[in-house]
C-alpha cells in the first residue's frame, strides 16, 4: 500500500511530512493519506511525493511490492 511504503521511507530518510508539503501537495491530503482516509494518491500526487523523497519511481515500486 502506497502510504505504508511511504511512511517506511519517511521513517528511513528521517523525513518529515512537512518536508513532502508543497505546491501540489498540501498537509491536509498528505495527512488524509498517511491515516488511511486516502487509500492512494492520484498519479500526479503520487510523482510529486516520490519526488520530494528524492527517489525514483522505480525505486518506490520496489519498495512497495516487497
């Protein structure tokens, strides 16, 4: 699931939610997000917050599929 791979990778990259907040990424669906109440993210929102991890897509994938 996409929030329980990102919520991994926050806790691995010691990133904070606030760092992934920006434009197209407010604290409000980022928080939706991680407490389930969005089940996944629109592919636009999804690239953004991949971005802002500063990973690939690939990378996150893989990560997910394990």
């Amino acid at each position: 699931m996409f929030a329980d791979t990102l919520r991994a990778l926050m806790d691995e990259k010691n990133v904070k939610a606030c760092d992934l907040v920006n434009g197209d990424i407010t604290a409000q669906y980022l928080s939706k997000l991680l407490n389930g109440k969005i089940k996944d993210p629109t592919w636009d929102k999804a690239l953004a917050i991949i971005d802002r991890l500063g990973i690939t897509v690939d990378e996150f994938y893989k990560r997910d599929k394990k």
